[in-house]
C-alpha cells in the first residue's frame, strides 16, 4: 500500500510525503498511524519530512503536534 501525505509544517510550509509501508496492509492501517498512532506526533512527521523531502529540514525539535494533516490519500 502507498499512502500520499500533504504535510502544513507551522511555519506554514506544505511537504508531499509517500509512505509505501510493507507492514500495513488495510487501508485503516495506515489512516490510523498517520491520524492518531505513531506518525501523529510532530517527532515522526519531522522525520519524513528531512527524509524523504526536504534533507535541510530541522528533524530534531520536540516532540508536539503542530505539524497539520492537510490530507491522506491512499492506494493498493
């Protein structure tokens, strides 16, 4: 499954993330990590950021939640 994730840092910044996951494999899966599981929290969402858009991005702040959800779009 690949998941689309639009990213709105708050600085106001939007980043397009992938997330191709080989463990999750229902649609739910994935809605729930990235709505209310692990990759809610700003800590993990800064990590895909710096890795995967944006090498400059700063990825070692605290932890919060003031990186938005603009939108998950996911396909099989």
């Amino acid at each position: 499954m690949r998941a689309t994730i639009k990213l709105q840092t708050p600085d106001g910044q939007i980043h397009t993330v992938e997330d191709e996951s080989v463990y999750y494999t229902e649609v739910e899966h994935i809605e729930f990590m990235w709505r209310e599981g692990n990759y809610s929290c700003d800590c993990n969402r800064r990590l895909f950021i710096g890795r995967l858009t944006d090498p400059s991005y700063d990825d070692d702040l605290p932890c919060g939640d003031t990186i938005k959800l603009l939108s998950l779009e996911v396909a099989e």
